[in-house]
C-alpha cells in the first residue's frame, strides 16, 4: 500500500489555490498514516470549517466534517464512544485557536488519545483573508488594513502548557520533518498535536508582498528557526528576532492519556 | 521508471522547481489545454527514484512527490524497461 490508496482520486484534483499548501499537508498525513500499517475501516478523520479542514474530504475513509471550531469536540466523542478507532483531526488556525480554542485547550489537559494536524496559514482562508490569532504582528489582511497590532498565538507552545503528550512544529517546506513528526504523534498515546505552516498565496500572500507562491516557500523556509538553534541562541543570550518561529519537536511525554484501548 | 506530471492534475504553482537536487522540474512555457503551465522535464532519466527505486525496493527521496500540493507527480513502470545513459553532473 501506498499514500495514494488514501485519496479518493476521483474527487481530484481538489479545490485548493494554485500553490496552496494544505495539499501537502495531506500528502504527509497520509504517508505517515500509511507508514502505521492502519486499516481504512479503523480509521477516522474528522475537521472543522475553513479551507484546511476540507481535507477528510478527499480521504477514502469514515469521516465527520463538523461545525466551525468543533472538531475537537466531535474527535473526543468518536474516541470514547469506541476507542479501537484510530483518530487524526485536520483543523487551521482560526478553526483551531479561535472559536475553537477552548476546546483545544482542553482536549490537551484531558490528553484525549489523537493525533491533530494544524495547518497555520496565517489568516482565515476560506472567508477571504480576515486576520486569525497567527497573523504576524504588522501583517495586512481585510480585518486588519493598517497591519496586526496583536501579538500572535504561539499554538504549539499553548499545547505544551495545556499538557498534550507530544507537540511538534514544522513547514510545508520540510515534508520529511513533518511526516516523521506526524508519524511520532500517531504512534504517542494520549494527544499529539502537530502545527504545520503552510502557505496560503490567495488570502495571506496576495496583500503581503508574497503573491508569487515561491516567496511564501521562502518566507516559510527563511522564518522557521530550528530547536536546536533557538536553544543555543537563548543560552549565549542572543537576541531572537520576534518575527521567526521555532520548528522542531516541543515535547514529548507521557502523562496520563484518556481513550486508550487497554 | 519513469517521472511524469499528471497534467489533469498540476495547477502550475512550480513549488516542483524549487525543491528538486537536480533541477529536473523547470518553469514551462506553453499552456495546455486545461490553461495551466506545466512544469517541464529536463533530462527526468536523471533522477535517484528513475534509476534505482527497482533496485532498493522502496522511494527513494520523492522530495517532489511529497510537496506537490495537486498530487500530480509519479513514477510509472516502464515496459519493457528502457535502459538510459545517464550523466550526472555534480
Ligand atoms: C460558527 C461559524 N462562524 C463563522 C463561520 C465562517 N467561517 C468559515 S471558514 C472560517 C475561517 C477558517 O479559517 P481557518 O480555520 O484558519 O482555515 P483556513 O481556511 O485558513 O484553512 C470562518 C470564520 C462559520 N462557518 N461558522
Ligand atoms: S484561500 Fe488560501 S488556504 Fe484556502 S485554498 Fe486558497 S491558498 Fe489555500
Ligand atoms: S508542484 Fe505539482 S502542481 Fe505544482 S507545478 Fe509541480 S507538478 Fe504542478
């Protein structure tokens, strides 16, 4: 078997933009579910709203496309209704850390056992680029026409304090840092989150100097500051610009997790 | 094997050109019939997953096929198989 037994291909090619990241995000999540050896039947997905959580939609197996900001919700009941179900969540960043956010925070204190691939885009994609909780500071979009003057949720860092098991960070740009991460989270009991930057060149690229899908690669690719190095950089006390991302693995432990078969 | 670009599938976003080691995908210049530009090949013959996926049994870097968003890139088996001169410059 392969990634692409995955895809329901007679639903492709999907409905994402020209360059739009989130079909590369599936392609990880897909290699890395198959890498597990998992059966179709014993697997769900299940998303939100927004563009990134249109993604079950081309999967062949049982899915749940719920309400805005809910899929957390939906995702704890499908796993306690019957634990034996393997679950991966796809979510974006205003579905997850807006009016989801509650549900996110909780779903990492009681440690639910799956695996939630968020895919960052920086800005509401679906409604036509409205600011999200992770547009950058002095980034344009329609709600935010003089530029972002809040400060931005880091979401992997909130997962680490709400208490999930494992927490990783990677780009559309680093597929094979990203399957590997995705992989370990499927493999964590308890829940895995996984923050995935992508681009989007339509609603955030367009109004940010970034319209060709190459300079959103390389903002991407120029913006994410390795673990290892932002640690370095903090002991010999140098100055991290406030304008980069870490990428790399946040956690990785094991607390008490809920939904896992005995 | 062989590389190729499902054209019903590539929506032309060119992220292929930006993360092969061989620069293989190159920006294309003619659209097709759907209105998109494809990518074009330059010598595919060259690349690690062509010359030896048979030979290691598994996918060999597919960097390309990982971070296409559309899908749209693969490998077909050649029949019968077509042996290539390869040069590859370092
Ligand atoms: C209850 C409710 N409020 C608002 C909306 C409108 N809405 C649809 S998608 C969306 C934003 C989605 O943004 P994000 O989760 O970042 O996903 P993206 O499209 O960027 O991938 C909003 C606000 C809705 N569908 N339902
Ligand atoms: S609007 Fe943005 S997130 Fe939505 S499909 Fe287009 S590029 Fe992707
Ligand atoms: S990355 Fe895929 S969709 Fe984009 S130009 Fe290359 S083959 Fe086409």
């Amino acid at each position: 078997m392969s990634a692409d037994d995955w895809f329901r291909t007679d639903r492709l090619p999907h409905i994402y933009c020209t360059g739009c990241g989130n079909g590369t995000i599936i392609n990880c999540t897909l290699e890395a579910v198959d890498a597990m050896g998992w059966n179709k039947n014993d697997t769900v997905f299940i998303s939100g709203i927004g563009c990134s959580s249109r993604a079950p939609g081309y999967i062949v197996t049982d899915s749940l496309h719920t309400t805005h900001g809910r899929a957390l919700a939906f995702a704890t009941g499908v796993k306690l209704a019957n634990p034996r179900l393997h679950i991966v969540v796809f979510t974006g960043d205003g579905d997850l850390a807006a009016i989801g956010g509650n549900h996110f925070i909780h779903a990492c204190r009681r440690n639910v056992d799956m695996t939630v691939v968020c895919m960052n885009n920086m800005i509401y994609g679906m409604t036509g680029g409205q600011g999200s909780p992770c547009t950058p500071v002095g980034a344009l979009s329609t709600t935010t026409p003089y530029g972002m003057g809040e400060p931005v949720f880091d979401l992997a860092e909130l997962a680490v304090t709400a208490g999930a098991n494992y927490v990783a960070r990677w780009t559309s740009y680093h597929v094979t840092e990203l399957t590997r991460a995705i992989q370990t989270g499927l493999e964590t009991p308890g829940f895995s989150f996984i923050e995935a930057m992508v681009q989007c060149p339509t609603a955030y690229g367009r109004r940010n100097k970034l319209r060709q899908v190459s300079d959103m690669i390389t903002y991407l690719k120029t913006h994410a500051l390795l673990m290892q190095k932002k640690k370095r950089m903090e002991e010999e006390g140098e100055p991290i610009p406030p304008e980069m991302f870490a990428v790399g693995e946040f956690t990785r432990r094991s607390r008490p997790a809920l939904g896992v078969p005995k | 094997m062989k590389l190729v670009i499902d054209e019903r599938r590539c929506k032309g976003c060119n992220i292929c050109t930006m993360v092969c080691p061989y620069r293989i995908f190159r920006e294309g210049d003619r659209l097709n019939d759907r209105g998109v530009v494809v990518p074009r090949l330059d010598r595919p013959e060259r690349c690690t997953n062509c010359r030896l996926q048979g030979l290691y049994g598994r996918r060999l870097c597919g960097v390309c096929q990982m971070i296409c968003p559309d899908q749209a890139i693969r490998w077909e088996e050649e029949k019968p198989y077509e042996p290539h001169r390869v040069v590859i410059e370092f």
